[in-house]
C-alpha cells in the first residue's frame, strides 16, 4: 500500500488586504499624511513646542478613548464618559492642590471618582444584567449634574505645576507623550494577564466563555472601573490644559470617543481591537482639527469634517473585520 502525501501551497495575504486588516497600521498611514499636510502648511510643525501643543490637547481624549475600548471589547458601550470628565474637571479644579503634591492629590480624587463611577455601571451591567447603553446614559446625566452643582459656570483654577510642568517638556518629549505612554505599557502588560485574555473572549462569545470557566461578571466589572479610572485621568489632564473647570467640559468627549474607537479599529460587536489602535484615533481626531486651522478651514465645519472621518471609520472598522476575519485562514 502506497502513502499518499498531499502539498498545500499556502499564498501569503495580498499587501492590501494586510494593510486593511490592521487597524492601527490605517491609522498610522492616515496619521503620515496629516503630518505631511501640516508640516507643508506650517512652517514650525514639527518643532517642539507644536508637538507638546498636539500632544497636551490629544491626552485627554487619548486616555477617555483607552478607557472606552475596554468597554466595548466587552460588547457593551460607556456612555458616561462626558460626565465623569466634567465632573472630575469642576472637582480638580476648586480642590485647590499645590505643587507635585498638590497634583498627586488632584490625580486621586479624579482617579477616585472615576473608579467609583466605573464600579456602579460594572455591578449594575454585570451582576443585574442592565443594558449598558442606558445605564450609562444616566450615569452620564448623574455625573454632568453633580458637576453643575459643584460649579455652575466656568471656574476654579489649576496649580502652577499642573498648568505648566505637565502640559511641558522633559527636554524634547512632552510629557502628555510620556503620560499616554505609561498608559499603554499598563494596558501592554495588563493584555498579556488571565482578565486581558478573558477580556477578549467575553467580548467574542460570552456564552462561550461562561461555559469555560471565565468570570464574566468580574471581567466585566473591572472593564468598567478601569474605564472611570481612564476617563477620571482625562478630567484630570484637561483641568492642566485648561487652568480651569468648566461644568460641561466633557460633553464633546462623548462622540469624539467612540469616533477615536472607532477609527482605530475596534469592533463594537466586541472582542477584537485594542488600546493602542484607539489611542492612535484620539491622537488623528485632533490633529485633523490642527490640520484644518492650519489650512485656513473655518472652525465652523469642524464638527462637518470630524462627522465625515467618523463615518469613514466606521467603514474602515468594517472592512478591516471583513478582510481579517471574513476570508480563508492562511499563513
């Protein structure tokens, strides 16, 4: 009896259909040209002090857009992220902190507060099976009117510390770059532990992963309070950037988050996608706004242009999913 051996020639991936399927390296590219369109637009783009500008009005949208994808890696949607800014903004601003000490105090209480935030909607969505989408809505309306009653119009003020040292430089690198950085080392290192492996699985089938063993409820739970931390950080470094608390300061945050998620490629269908992706998103929101100043477009078609890349990316977010998941596995 003769063995008969059969040969399977694998043919790797067409370059568009693997550049298509990674959400971040999209972003990278859309990123290369708005760099390139600013830099042939303004003369002093690429010094230091216009990256620090683009790095300090980016982080707090970076850090509401990594807390936000925990959420939705899990198949749900964080609605409070604009309250929880404002609150968090208004409540560092009369704290009244001085000096690094100062500052670390601030950083708590926001970090505080949004982890508080994040515990309610965690239980109440994983333990009472609530839908997260108006949960977190009247989270949202909770938090924004709380905000109101510790402010009722733009005040309070921000340290020395926290209005020039962290919205600075340490030599050439802003320390926003270094604030998002250390972010997502902690997001790199958390990915790799049993709730960032779990994290994806819940979001990919939860029924699955429940009959596996998975704690879904508190996988859950700690998307949620990771995510208040994130979004108590954002009302943290935009009370920095602005010396100032401001009662509705978040609420622009709300769209602009799922536009950064959305645009870095991660599925809300959940399970798929990542931090770095969304971070990427935050950081290409804002320099599309600093692009479109920079080129003399009128402040008034902003929000016509931010629309537009949002529905771009929810079609590159579709056609990343159909391109990696929708054909033949090949090596």
């Amino acid at each position: 009896m003769t063995a008969v051996s059969s040969s399977v020639t694998l043919k790797p991936d067409p370059l568009y259909r693997r550049v298509m399927s990674d959400g971040a390296m999209v972003i990278l590219v859309i990123l290369v040209v708005l760099f390139v369109i600013l830099a042939l637009t303004q003369s002093d783009a690429l010094t230091t002090s216009v990256m620090t500008d683009i790095c300090n009005i980016s982080l707090p949208l970076t850090l509401a857009a990594a807390g936000g994808t925990l959420v939705v890696l899990t198949r749900g949607f964080d609605l409070s992220v604009a309250g929880v800014i404002s609150l968090t903004n208004v409540l560092v601003a009369v704290s009244g902190g001085d000096g690094p000490l100062g500052a670390l105090k601030d950083a708590g209480i926001a970090v505080a507060v949004g982890a508080l935030v994040g515990a309610v909607n965690g239980v109440l969505v994983a333990y009472f099976n609530l839908q997260s989408i108006a949960l977190t809505l009247a989270s949202m309306i909770v938090c924004s009117g709380a905000a109101l009653l510790v402010l009722d119009a733009p005040g309070g003020s921000a340290s020395d510390f926290m209005s020039y040292d962290l919205v600075g430089a340490i030599g050439p690198v802003p320390v926003a770059f270094l604030i998002a950085l250390a972010v997502y080392a902690i997001w790199f290192a958390l990915k790799r532990t049993d709730w960032g492996v779990n994290l994806y699985a819940v979001g990919a089938d939860e029924t699955a992963a429940t009959l596996t063993g998975i704690p879904v409820r508190r996988v859950k739970l700690l998307a949620y309070v990771a995510a208040g931390v994130c979004y108590g950080l954002a009302g943290f470094t935009l009370t920095a950037l602005t010396s100032t608390g401001t009662p509705n300061v978040g609420d622009p945050y709300l769209l602009l988050t799922f536009a950064a998620i959305a645009l870095g490629g991660t599925s809300f269908a959940g399970g798929r996608g990542g931090v770095a992706g969304s971070m990427l998103g935050a950081l290409t929101l804002t320099l599309l706004q600093k692009v479109l100043f920079s080129t003399g477009v009128s402040s008034f078609y902003t929000g016509i242009f931010q629309g537009v890349v949002m529905i771009v990316a929810v079609l590159l977010a579709a056609l990343s999913a159909k391109l990696s998941g929708g054909g033949e596995a090949r090596a």
